[in-house]
C-alpha cells in the first residue's frame, strides 16, 4: 500500500490529482451549495439552473466516490435523501474562497452586466 502511495506522489501532480476529483462541470457549483449546508436533491437542482437531474446525480456520486459528499437516506415515507459535504470536502473551502476573490476581480474588470455586479443607488 505504501508503494503505491509513493508511486502516485511521484507520478501524479497534485494540481492534476484534485481536478481529476473537483474540476468536473457542475462539480464547484455543487460543493458551493453545500457549504451552506445539508440539501436534498431538489433544493441543489433549484441553487444550479440547467443542471439535468441525470447530470447532478452523476457529479453527487462522483463527489460521494472521492469522500467529499456524504449521502444520507432518512427512513421516511416519501424517502428523504440529503447530501453535505464531509470534512475532506470542506478542505477545497480556501480553494473557492481564492476563486470567489478572482472573480469578483475578473468582474469588476470587464463589462459585466450581471446585475448581482452592477451598483445599487
């Protein structure tokens, strides 16, 4: 096991490592919406206009695959599923955060007519 560690550590570039987890479409999006806190399906699909159920479902389980979404099933009638992010996930936290700063940059560079950028008064 230790061999194979060390064979990835040499072989791998960490920057690749943790986009090959996190840089999916949909995936960054996802992880924002949970660092919020719990949320079932349909609250994600309501946060991510254009996201397929098909496409969710498959980003949700990709993120669960890596450990950085936990899927609890709740035993009730209808089934209750809700997805949060686990300590792993919150671990790209400052990842986001340095991208949330870029941005805000970025926008204020360009014309931007998105009107969460645009000034109030």
């Amino acid at each position: 096991m230790m061999d194979d560690t060390q064979n990835c550590l040499s072989s791998c570039c960490p920057i690749e490592y943790t986009l090959d987890r996190i840089g999916g479409k949909w995936s960054i999006p996802i992880l924002r919406e949970l660092f919020s806190g719990p949320q079932r399906t349909h609250q994600l699909q309501s946060a991510l206009p254009g996201i397929s159920t098909k496409t969710l479902m498959v980003r949700l389980r990709d993120l669960e695959d890596h450990g950085l979404v936990e899927r609890q099933v709740f035993a009730e009638v209808p089934l209750h599923v809700e997805y949060s992010i686990t300590n792993k996930g919150r671990q790209i936290q400052p990842v986001l955060a340095a991208l949330y700063q870029v941005g805000q940059q970025w926008l204020q560079q360009e014309e931007c007519h998105c009107p969460l950028n645009e000034k109030v008064g």
